[in-house]
C-alpha cells in the first residue's frame, strides 16, 4: 500500500481510454489504473499509474 498520495497526475487521453474499457462492466466501483493493467492500455506518456485501492483513510 502506498504510504503517500501520488504526484503524478494522469492525461484526459487515460481516462478517455479507461471509460472505453468500461463497456463491458456494469455495476462496480471502479479504478481507471486496474483497468489499464486488466485492459493493457497505457498513459500517452507510456506510463502506466498505480491502482491506490485500498484507499488509505488518512488521505480522505
């Protein structure tokens, strides 16, 4: 888990590519990072971020 929010932020273009991912899911809470690793896309940058679930409470 991470111990820190991240610095990086992601481009449109990544979460544009994790919305198209999303046809074929219903129903879920879910993480654009867990889709690029369940889907193989990447950021336009070809970076790939790190899902942040489980959230830690502290950062909330």
């Amino acid at each position: 888990m991470l111990s820190s929010p991240p610095t990086r932020n992601t481009s449109p273009q990544f979460q544009g590519r994790a919305v198209a991912a999303l046809k074929k899911k219903s129903g879920e809470i879910l993480v654009s990072a867990e889709l690029a690793e369940e889907y193989g896309f990447d950021d336009i940058d070809g970076t790939r971020p790190t899902s942040l679930r489980p959230f830690p409470e502290k950062w909330g």
